[in-house]
C-alpha cells in the first residue's frame, strides 16, 4: 500500500539514518527532496537513490539559516506541494557539553539548529498543509530530549525543546488533517552493541508513523518499541 503523498521533504539529509529513511520514503512511491549544508554530500545521496531507482532533488540549505530556510522550504512547496516532512538534523558527538560546563554560546548552536530549525520549516509548510486539509511532520531526536543525560546538557535540552514544538503542534493541529509527531530514538543507530537500533528498523517504523498516523510520540529502544502515556 503506497503513501498518498507523492512528495516528501528530508531537512537534515546524510548518508546514515536520512539516506535509509529516504530509500523506505522512495520504496513507497515519493519524489524526494533533501536538504541539508553541504552540496557535495547531498550530490552524493541523490546519485545513490538514483542508482536504486528513487527518485531525489538536492536542496542546499542550513537549518541555522532560519529566514533562508523557510524561503526554500516555502520555494520547493510551491513547485512540488509536500504532504510529508522528516526534520532530522544529527548530533555531532564531538560537539556535546556537560551541562555543568553549558554557557550561552556552547548552548546556542544546537538551540539554532533543532527547535529554531524546526520552527523555520514549520513557518512555511504548517501553512500550506492546513490549507489543503493534509500532511504530515515528523521532528526526530534522540532520548536526551526526554532523560536528563548530563553529557548532553547542551543537546538535550535543546532537543526537549525540540520535541515540546513537536508535541504542541499536534495538540493545535488535531482534526485538521495535518499529523505532527515526535519519533525519539533511544539508542545508538547502528548494529554493533546491545544499545545499537538498526538504521533499516528506525526508517522502515518512521514509514509507517507517517503512513499510520496513529501517535503523537514514539520511542524506539534496542528492546523494541514505547507509546507514552497520552501520545495517541
């Protein structure tokens, strides 16, 4: 059964979870758009998907670049009217804070780039959705947007903040016919180790988050999978 869209937006693209994510979205009969910063890379996974027979146009744009951000969004919209939105820019590890040594400027960036991020797409294509009664926006993150992880300080809660936007928007948007969710990823994505969630089983759930329509959250864990309390 595909999707009914035929046009889906990846924010935050790259060639681990997005570039799985983007081949399950094209499995079910979506054009693809992604975007993320660097050209070279965005060049890269287009021609990957093209190789596999899926359909991919590259966007250049930074998710700390808001009113540039919502100018391009509102751009591809406008050419090819987007039912599906994956927003699901990555952690760098190397970038993470202790809480106890978080100040303004070490905080900012990550602030910037997931709830202000998030906020720039929705500025465009809320919109848009509730005009043609239908959509769906999916925010990704990671279990520090819900557990108090002191190695995250600045991430998690940049990402909480992140997952309230997600979760206020539901509450707002709810039997309008536009879905928002909030899909938290509690481990490590990969294969290797006990905490690991494979990147196939993460993109073939967030395929079916978006097709179901059927919660506001969900969490994944290496055991399986939780609906928080209220969340349907």
């Amino acid at each position: 059964m595909l999707l009914m869209s035929r046009h889906a937006l990846i924010v935050g693209a790259g060639p681990g979870l997005a570039l799985e994510n983007a081949r399950r979205l094209g499995a079910a009969g979506h054009e693809l758009h992604l975007v993320a910063r660097s050209a070279q890379r965005l060049a890269g996974m287009a021609d990957t998907l093209a190789d596999e027979g899926i359909t991919a146009t590259a966007h250049v744009g930074d998710v700390a670049r808001h009113a540039e951000l919502t100018r391009l969004v509102r751009l591809i919209d406008d050419q090819a009217p987007l039912d599906v939105c994956v927003f699901q820019p990555g952690v760098r590890e190397d970038h993470l804070v202790d809480v106890l040594e978080l100040t303004p400027r070490s905080f900012r960036p990550d602030l910037e780039m997931l709830p202000l991020g998030a906020a720039a797409v929705g500025e465009a294509l809320i919109p848009a959705m509730r005009e043609r009664g239908r959509g769906t926006f999916v925010c990704v993150g990671g279990a520090s947007a819900r557990l108090s992880l002191r190695d995250f300080g600045n991430h998690g809660p940049a990402g909480a903040a992140l997952r309230s936007y997600a979760l206020t928007l539901a509450s707002a948007l709810a039997g309008s016919g536009v879905h928002v969710s909030f899909l938290a990823i509690g481990g490590m994505i990969g294969t290797d180790g006990p905490q690991a969630i494979p990147a196939g089983r993460i993109a073939e759930r967030l395929v079916k988050l978006i097709h179901d329509n059927d919660v506001r959250e969900l969490i994944l864990t290496p055991e399986g999978e939780i609906v928080p309390r209220g969340a349907k």
